[in-house]
C-alpha cells in the first residue's frame, strides 16, 4: 500500500514539473524580449500562451522575434541605411573624381596634339624650305 501512494506521488510530482517547465520553457522568448527592453514584449508574451495552446508552432517565432531587437541598433535596419548612405556618398565622390581626370586627360591630350601639329607644321615648313629649289613652288616636286 505504501509503494502505492509513493508511485502516486511520484507521478503527481512529475506531472507538476511537465505542467510547469514547459510554462518557464514557453516564457523564454518573453525574458528575452524583456531583457533587451523589446517593444512589443506583451505580444510576445501573450503569443507564447497561445503557442501552448496550438502545440508549439509559434514558439520557433517568438524566439527569433525576441532576439531580432536590440536596443543599441534596433531592428538593424538604421545600420543598413546608414552605411548605404555612406557607399552612395562615397561613390558620387569617385565619379566626381573620374570626371575630373578624364577630363584632364582630354586636356592633355588636346594640348599635345596640338602642340604635335605645331611641331609637325613648323617641321613641315622648314623641310619644304630646305628642299625648295629656286623656281618652284611644290617643295621640289615638279
């Protein structure tokens, strides 16, 4: 008779603890969510009563819901936008830049084809000058 009530109250005991550790395993997400002073902790809480009730497919969510904020960056989005801001900046910058040397380059390449057919017209000159015979006209060629 007493190994009866014993086996009883070995198994009340056990089904208390069940009944109240998957409670404290359901309630995670929530601490987590309370610890890191998240927004929407009361949804969070009441979502992880209902997860009891619908065999346990909402808890996966809740747990990456609750971990998803953080209060120094938030969703994280901010961050994002930020330093996408920064890329953008950055690369107007580098276009500026790219502008400014081809243009330069066209300067240069402006001045020395002109100074090339300078060079190449006085050259010009002076040969035809030297190969002139007197009496022509055509540089020597008749």
């Amino acid at each position: 008779m007493f190994l009866d009530y014993f086996a009883l109250g070995i198994l009340i005991f056990v089904a208390v603890v069940l009944f109240y550790g998957i409670i404290a395993l359901h309630d995670i997400p929530y601490e987590i969510a309370k610890s890191r002073n998240h927004p929407h902790q009361d949804a969070i809480h009441y979502a992880g009563w209902v997860s009891l009730f619908t065999l346990h497919v909402l808890w996966p969510f809740l747990w990456i819901w609750a971990t998803l904020w953080r209060e120094d960056r938030g969703w994280g989005f901010t961050q994002i936008q930020n330093e996408q801001h920064e890329l953008h900046h950055e690369v107007l910058k580098l276009s500026e830049q790219i502008e400014k040397l081809s243009e330069k380059v066209t300067q240069l390449e402006l001045s020395r084809t002109g100074q090339a057919t300078g060079v190449n017209a006085g050259a010009n000159a002076a040969a035809n000058s030297v190969s002139a015979k007197p009496g022509t006209t055509s540089g020597g060629q008749d």
